[in-house]
C-alpha cells in the first residue's frame, strides 16, 4: 500500500511538472510572437483564448479591416506604456509567483501589483470622436460590478477608471456586488480601500454563491440611477465611455448599448484599442465578433454613430433600469455565464446541430415562455428574417 502511495504521488508530481512547463512554453511562445508583432489587433478585455483575441473571424477568414483606424496618442500618453512594455521583456515568466497567478486569474498578477489600482490608458477614439459632444442633461448611471475572488489590483482599477473618466453628474453610484469571495484581500482590506470613495460605491456582499447573473440581478435590484451599466470586474474604461452610451438610451430608452472593446493583454497587460466589430453567433450558439456591413459606417459621422448588431456581449452593456425590469431583467435559472448573450428561443436550426441535447433536461423554463408571451415577442423566424439573415446563409451551408 505505501509502494503504491508513493509511486502515486511520483505519477502525480510528474504530471504537475509537465503541465507547469507546457503552460510556461505556451506564455513565453505567445509573449514573444507579441513582442514581434506590432499590429493592433481586436479582442475582448482580456486576450485569453486567442482565437478570440488574436484575430476576429467569420467562418475561417480574418474579417477585413480597411476602415479601421487607429490614431496614435499624444507623446505623454505613450511614454509611460513604452516603459512598461520594455520592462515586461525581461520579465522572469518562469516564476512561480507568475504561473500561479495566471492560473488563479487568468493574467499577470505580478504586473497588476506593480501597476496598481490607478493608472493612464492611450486614447484609442476615433478622430471623429473628438468632435461629438452630448448633451448636459443626460440619464445617471448606476454601474453594476460582479466579482468572486477577483484580484485587488484588477478590480480597483476597474472602479477607479469609472470614478475617474466619468463626469459626477453622470455617475449615480458604482454598486460592488461580492459573490461570496473567500479571499482576504477581499473583506476588511477591500472595506477599508472604500473608505476612499467617500459613498459613491455600495458594497452588497452574498450570503451564497449566487453565480454571475443571479448577483447581476442582486445589484439591479439595489440600483437608483436611470440606466444599469454592467462592466466585468476586470476591465478599464478610457475617455468619454458613458457618454455616448447613455445618449443613445436617452433618445430610445428600448435601446440596449454595448461599448466598443478594446484589448488588455494578459500577459503584458498593455492596452490596445480595437476595430468596430459587431456580435454574433453560430448554430453551436457561440458568441463571436463579425464584420460591420460598411454602409453601417458610410455617413459623415462614420463609425461614431450606434451601430446595429445581432448579438450583444453579455457583460458589458448599457440598459435602461425601467425596461430591464420590463423585459423580465435575466433569467434567475441560469447558473453560469456565457448564456446571457444569447436568445433563449434559438431552437429551430440548434438541435439539428446538436440533436444529442434534445434529451437533458434544462429545468422549468414556464416563467420565461410566459413572459414571452406577456410581452409579445416576435417568432425566431422574424429575427432570421430581420435581424440576422446571413445566419442561415454562412452557418447553414456547413
């Protein structure tokens, strides 16, 4: 039994040492190619599957990118991320402080120390950008933040970039929902770096892990201001983010807003700005970024106007509070993330995709098919017809 024992525990140390080089082989592979690279590509907030953030495809092609324009920031702007970014090249990615970081969050924990809860971001607007301006009397924001064990550093900066780029009068309040984090940065330490704040951030902690939309829900329910802004909790927001968002609820308050994503790399943490990209789906029901049709684009305002798009990321987005709770908010059922994206009727050409989840059991849905029908909702047939033609026409032909 103790040969056994320790012939175990051998197999299992061997394993653990193949992974952690593997993991090692595959950052410092892609850290490299990054150093190399110098195109500024698309991505959502932080670049970990890179088939996401190394690229933006419809079907096997990288989508096109003529109309994209990136401006370069002033020279004060540049200086500090052309520092950071030498330093991080002699940066020790074998570490074991940087692996299990990374494996714990999902990114460079040791940069994000060193970095802080404040920092600056290049301006990555369009030019076109500069010469909007909005109204002065535009709806409040209430912010709704979710996190589970989320790292400090991270997470402040998420909050000090919303306090700091956010004129006050738009600004209700930030509301931090904790979903039961175990993590001791997270309770007196979290309390006491509030304090700062000075009552603009609400602070709701779980009894229970609740999951990622339940807590969304949570933080709606708390929420004062005419508009519910949800951001992830590890994100950064740059100049004049809100007020495009909430101009355009003001003038159709059925609008639902998405803000462009730029990029945060995981592994150097720099910032790069991003092309106009709309969302979509597959038939296997998995959100992607797809093309923007350029007449979308064509007007004098250009790329600065809403842009329409079939499908939303799901966590950040902009939404009047009234029609949130109008339309039924989330549905309360969902356990993980990943589903709030997408329309829950997708079933026509789904199970032909998929027929083997004709038979799991996916729980009492009665409450969602009544609201449907409360609130009049048009077939899925109307969206492929209206909303989504090209569905049918890139998916359905594989």
């Amino acid at each position: 039994m103790r040969g056994i024992l320790i012939q175990t525990l051998l197999y299992g140390s061997l394993t653990f040492g193949i992974w952690t080089a593997l993991l090692y082989v595959f950052i410092n592979h892609n850290h490299v190619s990054s150093l190399d690279k110098k195109t500024q590509e698309p991505a959502s907030i932080w670049s970990l599957e890179k088939k996401f953030h190394r690229q933006v495809t419809h079907g096997s092609e990288e989508i096109p990118r003529p109309y994209v324009r990136f401006e370069s920031p002033d020279e004060e702007e540049t200086k500090p991320q052309k520092s950071f970014f030498k330093w991080s090249k002699d940066f020790n990615y074998s570490s074991s402080e940087f692996v299990d970081g990374f494996l714990k969050y999902g990114f460079n924990t040791i940069l994000s120390k060193s970095l802080g809860s404040e920092r600056e971001v290049p301006d990555t607007r369009n030019k076109k950008c500069f010469q909007k301006h909005y109204p002065a009397n535009l709806p409040t924001a209430s912010v709704v933040i979710c996190f589970h064990n989320e790292e400090f550093n991270a997470l402040f900066r998420t909050m000090f970039s919303v306090v700091n780029l956010t004129p006050r009068h738009f600004l209700e309040e930030i509301i931090l929902v904790d979903d039961m984090s175990d993590s001791d940065d997270l309770k007196e330490k979290l309390d006491h770096h509030l304090e700062i704040f000075r009552g603009k951030i609400k602070l709701i902690r779980n009894k229970k892990r609740e999951g990622l939309i339940r807590s969304r829900m949570i933080g709606a329910s708390r929420a004062s201001g005419d508009v519910l802004v949800f951001l992830d909790s590890h994100c950064e927001v740059n100049k004049v983010w809100l007020e495009p968002l909430l101009h355009a609820i003001a003038k159709d308050p059925k609008m639902v807003v998405c803000p462009l994503i730029d990029v945060i790399d995981s592994v150097t943490l720099e910032y790069w700005p991003s092309p106009v990209v709309r969302g979509a789906f597959n038939w296997h029901l998995q959100f992607k970024w797809d093309n923007v049709f350029s007449y979308e684009m064509d007007g004098p305002e250009g790329p600065t106007l809403p842009i329409r798009s079939p499908a939303m990321a799901g966590g950040i987005f902009a939404i009047n509070r009234h029609y949130f709770h109008e339309i039924g908010q989330y549905d309360k059922g969902m356990n993980l993330w990943g589903a709030e994206n997408l329309e829950l009727s997708l079933r026509e050409q789904f199970f032909l995709r998929r027929p083997g989840l004709k038979s799991v059991a996916y729980g009492n849905i009665s409450e969602r098919v009544e609201l449907r029908k409360r609130l009049g909702c048009k077939s899925f047939q109307w969206y492929l017809d209206n909303v989504f033609p090209e569905l049918e026409a890139s998916e359905g032909s594989r």
